[in-house]
C-alpha cells in the first residue's frame, strides 16, 4: 500500500452554503481532505492510503457528494509525493481554463 499525497483544485471559491455543508460533513471529518481557502481559490490537501494513484483519488472524489455544487478541476500532485512513491518525474494534470476565459497565447 503507498502513501498518496496530492492536492485537489476545485472551480471557485466554496459558497456560504457549500463552507457551512463542509463543516458539517462527516466524510471530510477525519482529515484526509482538507480544505485550504485564500482570497478567491479553495483546494483540498489529500492524503489517502491506497495501492494506486488513481484509487487514491477516486476516493478523495467520492467525499465530494456531501457538497452539492462543487467542481474538481485539477489534480496535483507535488515533487516530494512522486518521490516517495518512487515515481521519477513529476506528473501534473493542468487545470483547464476557468469557463469563458480566453486560452493564453502560444
């Protein structure tokens, strides 16, 4: 069984709502997704114990029926977290562009 450490990107900011929800939630009760809010952006840091990455999240996600409304659109997974599961590059999935923006120049 490996370690999994990543942090899951969500839409937006959690609504009034979606933070009282969250605080009631028992599913985000035992601290193996915890949310980090700042002006404008929210994410959970994730650590679950599972023998793939992909069980891993899928775990993380299924938390996510407690909160009505809210979107995960990335997932990332850091230096250290591919080290310790000895994976030798990093692996990010890039968040995609918020609806409506316009793609950046190439």
């Amino acid at each position: 069984m490996r370690s999994w450490r990543f942090t899951l990107h969500i839409q937006g900011p959690l609504t009034p709502e979606q933070s009282d929800a969250l605080d009631w939630s028992d599913s985000f009760s035992d601290g193996r997704a915890t949310p980090v809010t700042g002006p404008g952006t929210a994410e959970f840091w994730c650590h679950f114990d599972a023998e793939h990455l992909t069980e891993a999240i899928a775990e993380a996600l299924e938390r996510f029926e407690d909160l009505p409304g809210v979107l995960v659109r990335s997932v990332e997974l850091d230096e250290m977290a591919l080290e310790d599961n000895g994976m030798s590059t990093p692996a990010v999935v890039p968040a995609p562009p918020p609806v409506g923006a316009t793609p950046p120049a190439v």
